[in-house]
C-alpha cells in the first residue's frame, strides 16, 4: 500500500490540479516509528503553509509503530501557483526525518474502482445504489463479471460491464487467461481499486500480490470462522446463534487478508441454510458498503495483518 | 438428556409434591419423529385431564425431528391425589404411540446447579446477583474451585464454597483425583446442572462423557473461531472487528459442544488484547446468563450437535 | 383487521383455487377471549380433517386475550372436492363455540401491494429488490406517487408507475381529490396493503380510518420519539447516541398506530444531519422490510393499539 | 464543566503532585472558537516542552466550536522542580491567544466519586464490582442513600455507607434539608462527581444547577422518549419493539441534559413490564459504565445541551 520512505503519492491516483476550483481539501497518511515531535512537525508544516487541519486522528500500534490521518484544507495555501509540489516537498522532507511513509490524496482526484460480479445482484445493486446516492466518493468506469446475468443492471445505471469468461475446460491456462484479460483492462481504465462483490472465481497467487491493499472481497462469515467454500452450509451444520460478514483485503492466502470490517446477525433454530443465505445478503452489503467507504475516505491503513480505520 | 422412548422423567429432577400448593405449573418437552396428529394428540391428552396450556412452542427440524415445548398449568387437573402418576402414565401411552422421548419439569420441583470457578469472579458475581435477582430460577447449592481466592464473594452471598485444588505435580491421576472428589461432591449434593463459570481447568474425557447435557460452559469467542486457549490474544492477532462469547454444552471434544447462545461486541484497532478482556468480561456474562435461563426454564433441547432454543 | 366474530375471510383476499395444485399451505389466526381448550379444539378440527399442522405459535396478552396463528398443510384433507368450504364451515363452527374473531389465509392467494413513494428512492429499490429475489410474497401491480422522479427505477423492475400528484394550491380539496384517485385505484387493482415507503404526505383521518391496518408507514425515528416532522433535525438537537426507524400501522394520529418493527443504529457526536439522514436510509429499509415481509407472512396481529408479530 | 476563559484547572480537582513518581500523565481538554493554527500550537507547546503526545482526537462542531483532548506524557518535561506550573502557564498563554476555556488533568489526581443510590442494587453493584477489577480510575468514597437496604453491599466492598433519609411527611424542607446534608458530606469529601445510581429522589432545581455538569444520571429509557416516571410501563403501553437506557449529565431540566451514552435492547409482544425491568436491567448498568468510565477517562466535553464524547 506504501511507497518507500520519502517516495511519492501513489502513481495510481493521478490528481486533478486545485486550480480547476472543484475542492481544495487533501488526506494526509503517514505512518512511521513511533517518536515524540511528529504531530507537532506535521502540525507545524501545515499551519506554516497556511493549510487548515480539519480533522486529525492517530493511532500508535503497540509495536511502536504511528499511523496518522491528517485532513486538510489547501485553500488559503500562500505559495503560489506551484503549491502542491511545495507542499509535497514539504512532506516528504519532514518524512524523511521522521522515517515516515506516506501518501497524500487530493479531493480533486476520485479514485477509480472496477467492481467484480459472478451472478449474486445484492451486493452490486447496493453499491450502485449508495453510488447514486452520493454515499461513495468514486468513479465507477466497470463492471466485470465471468457471467452475463448482471449487464442488465449494470445498464440500468449506465455503468459499462464487461464479460470475461473463465472458458469451461480451459484449466489453470484458461483462467490465467481470462486474468490477463481483467488485468489489462484495469490498466487500461487506470482502475485503483477492484471490489469483489460475491466474485465466485478464485484469483490465483501472482494476481493477489500484485492487487493486494487494493482489492476488497467481501467474504459471508465471521472470519477466522468459516474460510472457504459454503460457509452458511458450515454455520448451519455447526449450529451458531450468530451468522456474519467481513471485508478484507484480499491477499494470496484465501480470506486470510487483513479485515476491514465485520459485523453479525442473530439466527435461531428456525433458520434454514436458505434463511442465512437471505439474512446474510443484508449484512454483505451492509459490510462491505461501510468498508468501501472508510477506504474510498482514505481512512483505512494496514498494520502487518491487522488494518487500522479511522473514522471518516 | 433423554431417557428411552416412554422413559420417566430424569431420575435427577426429584419432583416435589404438588400437593404442597406452592406451583402447579409444569413444563412438557418432547421429541419425536415428524408424524401428523402430535400436536392434537398432546393437547387433547392436557385437555382432557383439566390441564391448561399457557404456551407451546414447536419446531421441525429438516431432519424430520419434532420438537415441542409445553407449559400447562395442572391447577384444576380432574383426577383426585394420584394425579401426577396419572399425569405421567397418560404421556407415556402417547409417547409410546408416536416413538417419543419426553421430559416432565414440575415447577415445584428447582433444580440445582453447581458452579465452578477459578480465579476469575465477573461471572460468578453475575450469577449470584440474577439469582438474588430472582431471575434464575434454581437453587444454589455449592461453588466449586481449583482456587480459593472466590471464597469471599461465595461467603457475602451466603453460599458454600468448596476449594477442590488439583495437587500441583500430580499428574493425569492427581487431576482424575480431582474429577472423583467433584464428582462425589455433585452426587452428594443431588446436582442437576454444573456450570463452568470461567473454569480454567479442561475436564478428562470421562467426567466429559458423564456430565454431558448438563455441563453448560462459557467460552470467550465467537465459536468456532478461536477455540482453545487464549482466543482474545489471537483475535487481537487476526485483527477482527467484533469479539464474541459463546455458552455450550460442553462434551468430550474441547469447545465443539451444542451452541445454546452467542454474542458478539465490536471492537476496533484501538482495542489492545486488555481491552477485549475488559469488553469481553461483559459480554460473557451475558451470554453465560442468558444461555443459563433458557436451561432453568426448560427451554433447551438438543438436536444432535445443534440446539433448538425456545423462548422462555 | 378482523372480521366480526365468525364472520368469513377477508373478501379483500380473493382465494386461489387450491386445486391449481400450487400450493397446499393456509395460515389461520385467531384471536378469542382465553378459555381453556383453545388449542385443543383447533389441533383436534385440523387433524380430524386430514391437515398437517406445520407449525404453530400462540400468545396470551396480559389483558385476557388468547392469539395463535396455525400454518398447516391440507395437501391431505379428506374431504374432497368442496374441501375448503367444510374448512371454513368447521373453523367457523368452533369460532363460534369460543368467541373467536378468525382469518384464513391460503398459500395460493398471494396479497397485492400499492407501493407509495415521493422523491426518496431507498426503501422503493429494496422493497424491489428483495421482491425480485423472493423474499417477499407478494404482488406488486402499482407504485403510486405524488412525483414523478422514481418513474425509471418502478419501469427497470416492470412495474406499472402512476403519478398522481396534489394540485398545488389546491388546498384540501386537493388533497382529497388526490385522495380519491388513489382509492379508485387501490379498489381497482384489488390492493390488499398499502405500504407508504417514505410517502412524503399526510392523509386525511377519512382516508387513514378507512384503510387503517392495512397500510403499513415507515417513521424514521425510534417512536414515540420524534413523532411528525423533521426527526433526524430534532435528534441532532438533542444530542441522542442512537437513531432509529419505525414500521407501524398508519391510523389517523399521526405517527400513533401499532408498532410492528422496530431498530436503532449509533450515532456520535461526529454525525451530522446529513450523517444521520445517510445512515437512517439504512435503518428505514431494513426496518419496512422486515415488518412487511412479517406483514406478508401472516405474521402480525393486533392487540389494541400493540401488535403481536409472531416468527415467521 | 469550564471555568472561564484563560481560567486555572478546576479547584475540585486536588493535583496529586507529579514527583511522587506514580504517573507522568496528564489529559488536556480545550474547547475555542475554531480557528486556524490551533492544533500546531498546542503541538508545539508540549512538543518544546519535552511532552510526548500519546492520543489526541478533536472534533469542530457546525456552531464553528473546536474541541480538543491532548493525552501526554511528562516524563521528560525539560524545565525542572517547578514543570507543572510551567506547563500551566505555558497552556494559559495559548489559551488566551485563541480564546480558549481548559482543562488540565493529571493522572495522579484521581477523581472522587460518591454514588446515590435508593433500593435498587444492580447499577451499585455493576460500579463496584468494575472498580474493584480496576475498570474504573476513581476513589469512592461514599455511597449515599435515602433508605438503608444496600448498606450490607457497600459494607462487602469495604466503602462507607451513609443513610440521608428524606424525612417522611416532611415536604419541600424536609427534602431541602436531606440535600443540605447530601452536599455537606460531598463537600466535606471533596467529591469531583456524582452518580445517581438509580436515585429515586428528584432533587430540586437549586441541587441540579449547582451540581450540573458533574452529576450523572441512569434513566431507563432511550431519551427523549418516556421522560420522567414509570418508563417501561409507558414503553409497553405504546408497544415498543426496543427499549432503551440513557446516562445523561442531570440538570434542573428532568432527563432533558446532555446524553453521554445510550443503548437498546430488542422485546417483543411476550415481554411483561417484569420482563421490561429484568431486561432493562442489563442495559441501565452497561450505560451508567460506558457513561461513567468516558467521564472518568476525561473524553466528554459538553457542545451547549450535546456531548462530545471521545474515544478513550
């Protein structure tokens, strides 16, 4: 998710220039070893600036580690035409006394998100939905999907969509293939976060790390509970009085990436394998809406396997 | 849990006289093959014999296993002073006739629980504050522990308390030791329901064996994620968003018994592994009371590893 | 809701024939004084009738009154041909014997829903969505509106639209003549509920009498907090913790009938209006699917001016 | 809650002084008109004193109020013996530059709780059995009561029990005069809060404004609904599907103060007032907790009659 020390915002968000008027407000990430004098140095470069922080919150991991996210107004910056690279060089020479990594993400510059379906709607509509509504600060250029079912909705809301099959019979070549396919499409669109909204396929290894910490799956457990295949099955044959939901980032291991948000809903004896698929589907949009948005909010970082939220 | 087909209620359940005029409340549970004419047939036999039903739940499991909880009131049954044997006979021709197993609760008739702790005392406390409450409807008779510092708390609620320690070094036969003693204790005292409050030994086997259906334990975590030791400590590992507590029957497999209650509190980066135990605390006793009442109402059944709760 | 003791079925229910062979199921709700052999008598008129009672459930409120609601099977019934009306004649037959007020409800006539809207289109699409997924059993011939912005959204489900606005200036002759279009309407197409899904207008008292519990409103407050107008402006002026949203039966006191479903979510000192406003779209949706989808299922009967919703 | 702008810490707050070796850390609580620069000088500040900022979160409310709680650590404050009039001193020259009302508390300076109880014991005991598992930083050292029944409660966790009976048939004066005695023993205690435990008196208008901002009060409702007397039996009444708990700062307005903490729980047709009660139960002692436990942790600020409440 980070560059290296003193390295730059992430190429993958290209930024709109302030001087188009549409918002002057910036997120500031870091993240560094914990050492007295950080607030105050960011806090200093900022005021100096003549940036307004409006809001700040920070976090220091028991491991000694720093995180902090630092929201901003940029209007009555006092440098000039070329404020921005001012204030970048300004971070990245006070990260680099500090050992910091970290990114800086202009409100001008919405991030562009590929949204990957199988056959399940409910997610889908529900961030088409919230999309609509104003609710997720994003542009969505693609739908994916290695089944036709949902161009129809996909229509409804004039969002582009996109088939790509894994061929039957193809084996691991053919899947690979149809990778490649959804992998140059993403370059093409200048995607920089792929969201699996009950994605049914399996990504292999190689397409994982090259996407971690910037693909969210939606799994329908409470994980650590329930990893894999079939698990309101497993939740029904076990007899649990909760059923759950987590998004994560997804990572090669399966549904062992780091999570972002969970949440649960009570069941009783009454319910059916086919009641938690029901009951279930309310609380995967419900997590994963709410994960999407923190990430979308530049709220979410990572921490080893663990992630740190902010509130938006 | 249940007796044979037709059996008599549970030898452990000494029934008090209702001639004492203290209840005349009782509760049916029964269980049995899915077949037409169940319901009519038990609600004709209270009828018939002046008894009033103040509330029946049912349930069919997918399996084709009925399930049917009644709550009756004998106040005005026709049949003179024998009239529990004549109470009980007439179930067991119906039981006979549809192949069930049955259960009989007078509510005269308190059942008595045992709990054991060990150094621990936020659920101890719970329970003995909801049983001074009135909310637990059971007696109390000891508190058993492989630790004398609850002792105190046992003594300000005028409860005996028992310090049966496993000798330290004494191996399997000094733990088996241990078993017998509580065991032997449990007898004596006419025990219906043990308890394990955050008792921090793992029973063998055997007493597993013995005791299970009666053995209700807490465990600190959503099951059947973090099963075993320490699971705060490895949740806060995983980094999940929510912890849970989970009351079950404990069997001879280590937390794998039937779930009778769950619940989970939310949590966040913020949260060190001492925060869980501090939320944690809260949510196990709840879940530990809850589970508790629905046991002492006979709301309870088992339905292989799974169970069927009724409302109380 | 009820007829007069032992009077028939709703004849708002048209009944499918069940020999279409369709469906077999029928869900009867009773509502009498409480008197012994309620359950008896009704277990014992199902069974002599060849009927599978599939499952049952039953209340006694404090006041007296003795409700149940009984789903059975008559797949089986032994009467041939004119079986439905020796059902009918036979429950009427023990109506009678115990006071009871009765409905009867048959699998294959499934109830026909007016949706009502304005500008909001949150709870329309899930009402759809979920409609579309199965979840409700129902028709939806008409969305009827007082705007006509969520035309496209009711056309890209297949749903007739109509707009029938109040004429500005109209005053409340208007409002009646609005009105009365509606219920040329609803008599037209057969509307056995109306669901108000954030239908921005207050209807006459003649129009709620008239159609009071089968028109189900969704309030976006936690009732009776914040009865009326503007509730997300006037929780925010009180600093609550929580906000919430209410279904409830619509009678002519605004805000005042029969609560059916109830839910909250947090809020902080962080959530603006708009927060609230945002998160509140949430709650109402899944609070009026809920409470419609209990509606729907035969589930809700009413105890005064409180309901009894009984598991589906 | 503030003393007035550029003012001292408050007197009620004795300052443990700071060589003593216990603690080195302190809570800094600052509320201002918003303006730019604030957070770079209080960053600044600490930062050129030696002062280590482990936790800091703000918030600016729309009415453009900022607020904002600084958690540091002294250890190496740099300016010898007299560090901490330094530090204060340093604070109010800031202070009075933005406009500033503070609040400096430092850790060795544990806040004095007394609790007010009738005859209700579970929120009595909830306290004290949270601050003996350390749960709670405070002294209690007095509980206060207009009748004697929990004398034996406090007795079991060792801390003083007062009798303050209002003298039966003594009117107004003789309630004035039991408040008389209630604020001579928190004066001569030196007592920094008030919590009313299920207090059943009402105490007159004089009491709550000289005590406003520090008394905290348990009501059993989800405020603002049922106000004042008998909740639950209103609740039922009206048909609620939740019920609800509210820790509110007392004022001489009944339960109309600035809510800290609240929270819910679900019922349904079949729960009693009884079971309203025995519910609420579980929820009144959770609210007063959280309640109490932010007070404590120094996170709740008041925004006219709204809390901030930060996360500890």
């Amino acid at each position: 998710m980070w560059g290296k020390n003193g390295g730059p915002t992430c190429s993958r968000t290209p930024q709109a220039d302030a001087s188009d008027g549409v918002s002057h407000l910036a997120t500031l990430m870091v993240k560094c070893p914990d050492r007295k004098g950080v607030i105050a140095a960011l806090a200093q470069l900022l005021y100096g600036l003549g940036c307004n922080i409006l809001a700040s919150d920070q976090f220091t991991a028991e491991e000694g580690v720093y995180f902090q996210r630092i929201r901003f107004d940029l209007t009555d910056m006092v440098v000039g035409t070329a404020n921005k690279a001012v204030l970048e060089r300004a971070i990245a020479e006070v990260a680099d006394r500090f050992g910091m990594e970290w990114r800086l993400f202009y409100d001008g510059a919405v991030k562009r998100v590929a949204i990957l379906v199988s056959r399940l709607d409910h997610c889908l509509y529900d961030i088409l939905i919230r999309h609509r509504a104003g609710e997720l600060r994003c542009e969505i250029p693609i739908i994916i999907s290695n089944h036709p079912d949902l161009e129809g909705i996909a229509a409804s809301f004039g969002v582009p969509f996109k088939h790509l099959p894994v061929v039957p019979g193809s084996g691991p070549e053919g899947k690979r293939a149809q990778e490649a396919q959804i992998e140059a499409l993403l370059e093409e669109l200048g995607i920089d976060l792929i969201v699996l909204a009950r994605y049914m396929q399996i990504f292999s290894e190689e397409f994982c790390s090259r996407h971690a910490m910037h693909t969210i799956n939606i799994h329908h457990s409470f994980l650590p509970a329930f990893e894999g295949a079939k698990p309101y099955h497993r939740a029904y044959e076990r007899g649990v009085k909760v059923i759950g939901a987590t998004a994560h980032y997804a990572t090669s291991e399966l549904d062992a990436g780091p999570i972002i948000e969970q949440d649960v809903t009570r069941i009783s004896h009454r319910d059916s394998v086919q009641d938690m698929i029901r009951k279930g589907r309310d609380l995967e949009r419900l997590v994963l809406a709410r994960a999407l948005r923190s990430v979308l909010s530049d709220c979410v970082m990572v921490n080893g396997n663990r992630t740190v939220v902010f509130e938006i």
